[in-house]
C-alpha cells in the first residue's frame, strides 16, 4: 500500500500491471438508517454468494454499514446536531474493536478479493471520520481512507488529511469518497500516484449528471473509475466510455470486467505545468 500525503512522485508512465484485466464487483442496497447490524447482515448475504476466486476488488456504498446516518444532520457546523452522540454509540465503528471489520476482513479472505468497505470510523473521543477499508485477499486491512472534502452534514465527520493509493497484485488502484469526484484536483492526483483505476463507494448525488462527470474524469486521466452507489452501479474508461451502469433498488452485486491495456496517460504526461501557476 503507497500512503501519501500530498507528494505526487510517481510518473504514470512507469506503472507497470502485474494482469491485463480486473474483475470488478459493486455492491448495490439501500441501506436501513441507524441498522448497522442489519446492513452487514444483508452485505454478508451478497458476500456469500460470491464465488471465491471470481473478484478482484468488490466496493461497497460510502457508509453502508450505517445508511448513512449523518444525511440526517443539520448542514454546517453551526447549529448542533440533536443525534450526534447517538450517532457516535451506534454508528461510528471501532476499528481496533475487531467485530465487523474482523468479520469484513474474514469475507475478503474467503472470496479471496480486495475490498473496499465504506464505513462511519470512530477517530477519537467524539469522533467520527467517513471511511473505507482496503483489505487484501487474504483479509488484511491494510489501507484506511478517510474522505478529504467535506460539505453541508459531512460536516459532523473529521476530515481526511491524505489519500490512499494501494498496490495491489493486479495494479493501483486509488480510493475516494463520493464528493471527492467533483473535484477535478483528487482525481488528478490519483493518477499522478500511480492509480489504474479509482473506487469510489458513494451515496448522494448519482445519475446523469454523474455519469457525465466520471466520463470525464476518466477520460481526462486515462484511467478507470468504479463508482458504487447504493442505486446506481457505473464504471467508465479512459475513453470516456461506460463500461457499465446498472441503477437499482435492488441487492444485488454488479460484475464488470477492464482491460487495463486501454490505460491512457497522454493527458497527464503531456501536461504544461510550467503554465499551471494557480
């Protein structure tokens, strides 16, 4: 796993894949609010049927576990949020605790696939950081991000200070949270740390608007991005090209195979930087 925090040193052109394809699969519910045992039951149901040897990388919704809980709070920092402590004590998980991150860590070994688990991460003494869990195939955790941009009821998270880039036996692939993406700068850096591809567990905004700007996203760095969404299932490629895009209400487990033959990095390597003073 490559931690950083903010030093952009590796030339996408010297990334080297150790295979030409990934095996991608999104998780698709909604999630209960306030359910935490309830939600992993239903994703340990989708787990389960996965073949061990079958995935690559599986990704879940941003804050899965939980259903999000925090959409529930007031936007901004100003006026205070009436459930937070109880947000805190049911919600935000203790990753030195074990329990079902013990237990996540056990399904990616099982299925033998990374997995990116979107979770509420308890960070300290009142609180919490909007999270997703990297764990290997054989069901280490070995990466941890904490989502960077944070706006309206995000507020009530901790923000992240550093993005997650994990070397994987397959590639790089980076992690971002949901509104992350709209920010062309945190994509850009993916890249530029040497991802393949980006997943990014998600719950607002999604549709066409979003499906117009991951195109982009892709396409302006030549790579990847796997957004899963608890409606809404898309990959796109580094031609701008949807790869796939299943929106539902439905559990389900969205498969979609790349080629990372199709990686394109024309559009950083041929940046004018000595231009770009802002």
């Amino acid at each position: 796993m490559l931690g950083v925090s903010g030093q952009l040193r590796i030339p996408v052109h010297q990334v080297i894949t150790a295979s030409k394809t990934v095996r991608l699969g999104m998780v698709q519910f909604v999630p209960a609010t306030w359910d935490v045992k309830g939600n992993w039951a239903r994703l340990k149901r989708i787990l389960r049927k996965v073949p061990a040897g079958r995935m690559d990388l599986v990704i879940t919704p941003e804050c899965i576990l939980d259903g999000y809980t925090v959409k529930e709070a007031p936007k901004g920092r100003s006026v205070k949020w009436a459930k937070r402590e109880r947000w805190l004590r049911e919600c935000a998980l203790d990753a030195a605790a074990g329990g079902i991150l013990a237990e996540a860590g056990a399904s990616a070994r099982r299925i033998r696939s990374y997995l990116v688990l979107g979770y509420t991460e308890l960070v300290g003494r009142g609180k919490a950081a909007n999270s997703a869990a990297v764990f290997d195939r054989r069901g280490r955790r070995i990466a941890t991000y904490h989502k960077t941009h944070l706006q309206q009821h995000d507020l009530q998270f901790e923000r992240g200070k550093s993005w997650t880039v994990v070397g994987a036996d397959f590639g790089r692939f980076g992690v971002l949270i949901c509104a992350d993406r709209r920010w062309p700068e945190a994509m850009r850096c993916q890249r530029l740390l040497g991802a393949d591809l980006v997943a990014i567990p998600s719950y607002g905004m999604h549709g066409d608007l979003n499906l117009a700007m991951m195109r982009t996203r892709a396409y302006e760095n030549g790579f990847f991005i796997a957004f899963a969404h608890a409606q809404e299932s898309l990959v796109t490629g580094p031609g701008g090209e949807v790869e796939v895009d299943v929106r539902s209400d439905q559990d389900a487990l969205v498969p979609c195979t790349v080629d990372l033959e199709k990686l394109n990095d024309s559009h950083v390597k041929d940046r004018r930087t000595d231009l770009y003073g802002c």
